[in-house]
C-alpha cells in the first residue's frame, strides 16, 4: 500500500509540468489557489477547466483574473469567462491571454454544457488558439474540449476533461501537434464549504 501512494504522489507532482505552447492556462484565481487542481469545480470558474461544471450556474456568472509571474510584464496572465444558464443547457465564454509585446498566446473558447440527469453533466468547448511571436509572426489554430462530471453517494465527485484530444497542429513548419491534456480527478465533499 505504501509503495501504491509513493508511485502516487510522484505522479501528481508530474502533472503540473507543462511547457509547450497551447496547453491551457492557470485555471482561473481560484484554480491558481488550488495549484490547478479544478477539474472538479461546478461554478464559473469551470470554464476554464471542465465546462461540464457550467451546468450546475443558477444565473449569469462573471469571473476575471490576472496575474504577473515573477514581476516580469512579459509573463502577464490575464483571463476572463462568463456563463449563462438557459433550460436548454449553459453557454459559455471564455477568453484567455499569456505573454507581452514580443510573444503572447490566446485563447478564446465557447462552451456548452448540460445536465444529463441529477448529479451527472457533460460539457463542451471549441477553441481558438493564437500564438504571436515578433520576429517570426503569427500561428492559429482550432481545437475542442470536452468534460464530464458525475456524483457517487452524495459526498464523492468523479471528473474528467480532456483538451484537445485530436492532433491540431499549430504551425505547418514543425511536425509538433498543439498537447493534448487529460485530467481526472476524485473529490471528498464533507459539507459545502470543504472539498478535498
């Protein structure tokens, strides 16, 4: 058993490590305070993890965040997404920028999500990504994300997102695919202010 959580708990220390162009950004202000682990969220900073948690907003929800890493002006993080519920599901947007002057990416994506049935919803995103680097130009391209999130016995959650699970290219001079991203997480929720 100890050799299972040893092999575990190295394995969640690898997932943070991403340095390739497109991977999606901190997810959100909250996800940042929570060193991105979000797939579990069911509010509007779900938008910027698992759209399948827009299904759950009550109403319009606005939410902004930026940051500056290690005080440099070229490593901005600025993002912004709202939802709004409607009875045929929620709709979603979200846009996100990482960069300065000189090299900068974008995302901008439009989200859907809905609730199967009590407890359990599946979510939606297509997405455009940017990439400007001064001296060597502009690249673009589209991708999709989708998500699920389910309850077990009141007090577990189960979810999973995947971003760009198909291989999209976003340059045609390198043979380097945009990464695809899974996250699944498992989530204990005593009461409503605790998740663990």
């Amino acid at each position: 058993m100890l050799r299972l959580l040893t092999l575990l708990f190295f394995l969640v220390l690898m997932l943070p490590l991403s340095a390739q162009v497109g991977v999606p950004q901190t997810a959100g202000a909250r996800g940042a305070g929570m060193s991105d682990a979000s797939v579990n969220f069911r509010d509007i900073q779900s938008a910027f993890s698992n759209q399948a948690g827009l299904a759950y907003l009550e109403g319009f929800s606005v939410t902004a965040h930026a940051e500056r890493r290690f005080l440099v002006s070229d490593l901005n993080a600025v993002g912004f997404a709202a939802g709004y519920p409607t009875k045929a599901g929620t709709f979603g947007l979200s846009v996100q920028y990482l960069g300065g002057s000189t090299y900068n990416e974008q995302k901008i994506g439009l989200a859907y999500a809905r609730k199967l049935f009590e407890g359990v919803s599946l979510g939606a995103q297509f997405d455009y990504l940017g990439l400007n680097i001064t001296e060597y130009g502009n690249a673009s391209a589209f991708t999709f994300e989708l998500g699920v999130t389910a309850d077990f016995l009141k007090k577990f959650r189960i979810s999973a997102h995947a971003f760009s699970p198909i291989g999209v290219k976003l340059t045609d001079d390198t043979d380097d695919n945009v990464p695809t991203e899974l996250s699944v997480g498992a989530a204990f929720i005593p009461s409503d202010k605790l998740m663990i």
